[in-house]
C-alpha cells in the first residue's frame, strides 16, 4: 500500500498546486459575483434554485493507520465540490409537498481516481385527512462517493442510497394516537468486491400514543425489520424491538425525549451471532437563551437502521452539540462525541478476529457560518476524528477543513 501511494504521490504533484491554486481563484471569484443576483424573498409557494461551491481538506483521506502515516505515504488531499439544485416548498390545501433535488461535482487534487459527480434528491408529502388522519409519504435519494470510513481503497467506489417510506396517525381521541409506518432502504455498489455488503431493510412500526393537555406525549412502538443480504445470506436478518417513548416539555426552555427497551435481532444462517440488549436513546434540548441551544444525547442501541453505511451490532455512546448566534449574519456551532461500536456485541475483545471487532470512534467540529443576505450564506468549519480498534490496522486518525459558499436565487 505504502509503495503505491508513493508512486501515486509522484505522478500527481505538479499538477496538485496548479488544481489547488485555481481553485482557490474560483471559489473567490464565485463570491464575489454572487451578489449581483441578490433579490427581495418572494413570499407564498416556491421554487428556488440554488448553487454551491466548497474546498476541502482531510489529512487522512484513506482512514490510513498510524503505521502507514508514519512511513512517509501522502495520505492527505484536497478537493473542490460544485452543486446546483433547487428547492420546492408547495401547500395545497391542507397537504404540504417539498422536494430538494441537486448534482454535484466533486474533483480531488492528489488522488484524482475519487473525481466524482454525484446526486441527491429528498421530497415529502405531508398529508392530512380530516381533523383525525394526517402523515408523511416521501423518497430520499442519494447517488455519490462511498465513504472513506467504510472502503478504504485507491479503488473508487459509487454507492446509491434509497429510503422510500409512508406513515400515518389516527387521533381516534383528544387523548390517544394510533400510529403505523413502513420504510424501505436499498443500498447499492458499483464495485463487484462490494457486492456482498448490498443490502435491503424492511421496517414496519406500530405504535400508540397518550397525548397529555399540557403537549407532553408518552406512547409504546412495536418494530419489526427484515435485514436482507442479497450476496451474503449469512449476514441476513431480522430484528424486533418493544420500545417506550416520552417527550416531555420539562419548561419552556428544557424537553426532553426518550425511546427505550428491548431488542434483539437473529440471524437465520448464523445464530450464533444472535444479540439482544437493552436499547435506549435519550436526547435533552436546552435553550440556554434567546441566541444560545445546547443538545446532550446518550444512547445504547443494537443495530444501525438509517446509516446504511454501518451494520455494527452494538452501539453506545454519548454527544454534546451547540448553537450560538452571534449576531443576526453570524452564528457559531460546535460537536463533540463519542461512540463505542461493538461488532456481535462483544465490547472487550481478545485477539484480531474482524467478526469480534470493537471501536472507539471519536468525532469533534467547530463551524462558523456568515449570511451577508437573506440568499447568501458562506461556512467554514474544521474537524478532528479518531478510531481507536483492537484491530491495529483499523485505527486511524484524521484533521480536516472546509470552506464553502451557496447562494439561492
């Protein structure tokens, strides 16, 4: 690996500073003309384009080790992302659509083999029937780069991501809900090595809720979900969760929600990887003041259902996100967390078998964002993240940047 980065090191040096100096040229450039096109917001139904374009930096782009850094490979690159797109934001009636479609190129100085143009579309109905029915049905599409953190290789690799899904309630009473939902994720490769971790979840939930006059709600989830490997059958599933949730409005400043209980999850070819926890999520949401937010979550769950990229059979960990809004232009936002991800739900782990896997995965960021418009923002934020495994290969840690401007016309 060392050897190829080196040679791949060589061969794309030069061109390396010419790509970053013009990028940096046109992101300058584009911000500059972007205030020829401000306009007065058009109030009632819209549709509104929009373009972006940021730079980027990761120190680590290929999640290498520390062994593999410390052998003088390049492992660090910087790249460009341009977008255009447009958001749609209709009410008819009492129903409510919105969709965001864009495509974007992303272009990377040093390991040009990742240059990429990807694609992204989310859209909602919100629906209502009468005073008692009312929902959600909608697609979220994303077509684009899969993630460092999941396939390290000099090999590009184009995932796609579909969530389709529809739910509804029915308030047969000023004081209780029924609720059912149906979601169905599919995620796809163009590499053939990555064939075997593609993959389908089914999920249906169904649930009831009590519905207090003060807007505190506590109610009950039944969820069921259908793991299917289509060329693994060995890591096919199915997983089933009893599951208790609050939100409760502590003050006018404080809430609280809480989803918990049990799950557990069966693997028709491999049952001895068969788990079941306890699995809770607890979020508070503080508004320290007029200009200030502050979110503590903590969290123990078996599975990852919306991160498709991720399939850890044990996850636990904790994290602090906050807000503050300087000014009316600007405003600061900072993470912090930390995750413990156990493979079959083994947390201390002896020898290097990669099926009793366990991580410390780390992440913090700090951004700040300027809007000299009502159409115009501009970011810019920096990160850290560390993985520390008992698979020594596995450990990484990376720094990185971004600078990036959009503008809605």
């Amino acid at each position: 690996m060392m050897n190829i980065l080196v040679m791949h090191e060589r061969a794309v040096l030069a061109r390396r500073k010419e790509v970053g100096l013009r990028s940096a040229l046109l992101l300058l450039a584009t911000m500059a003309s972007l205030p020829v096109f401000a306009a007065d917001p058009v109030s009632g139904d819209t549709f509104t384009p929009y373009a972006s374009y940021g730079i980027y930096y990761d120190s680590n782009l290929l999640r290498q080790s520390d062994i593999v850094r410390q052998s003088g490979a390049q492992l660090s690159d910087r790249w460009t992302r341009a977008a255009v797109g447009i958001r749609m934001d209709k009410d008819i009636g009492r129903q409510k659509l919105t969709a965001d479609a864009s495509v974007y190129r992303a272009d990377y100085d040093r390991f040009n083999q990742f240059n990429n143009t990807g694609k992204d579309l989310i859209a909602n109905w919100k629906w209502a029937l009468g005073n008692q029915f009312s929902g959600n049905a909608g697609v979220n599409y994303a077509e684009g780069l899969t993630s460092f953190d999941d396939f390290r290789s000099l090999q590009r690799s184009i995932q796609t991501q579909t969530k389709t899904y529809v739910d509804g309630s029915w308030r047969f009473h000023p004081s209780w809900a029924l609720n059912a939902a149906y979601s169905h994720y599919d995620l796809g490769y163009d590499l053939e090595i990555q064939k075997p971790s593609e993959r389908t979840l089914d999920i249906t939930d169904v649930g009831v809720d009590y519905l207090a006059r003060s807007g505190n709600k506590v109610g009950m989830v039944l969820r069921h979900i259908e793991g299917d490997y289509t060329y693994a059958d060995i890591n096919s599933y199915t997983q089933n969760e009893v599951k208790a949730k609050v939100d409760w409005q502590v003050t006018g400043k404080t809430m609280l929600q809480f989803l918990g209980g049990y799950s557990k999850r069966e693997y028709a070819i491999n049952p001895q990887r068969d788990s079941g926890v306890p699995s809770a999520r607890l979020t508070a949401y503080w508004k320290a003041t007029n200009k200030t937010a502050v979110s503590l979550a903590a969290w123990r769950e078996l599975g990852a259902t919306d991160n498709l990229a991720a399939n850890y059979a044990r996850n636990q960990g904790v994290s602090l996100a906050s807000t503050w809004d300087a000014t009316s232009k600007i405003s600061v936002d900072g993470l912090v967390m930390t995750e413990r991800r156990s493979y079959n739900g083994v947390s201390v782990v002896q020898g290097l078998d990669p099926l009793n896997r366990s991580d410390d995965y780390r992440n913090a960021l700090l951004g700040v964002t300027y809007k000299p418009t009502s159409h115009w923002r501009i970011r810019a934020a920096v990160f850290r993240t560390t993985l520390d495994s008992n698979i020594p290969s596995a450990s990484y840690s990376t720094d990185g940047a971004h600078i990036s401007t959009r503008y809605e016309f």
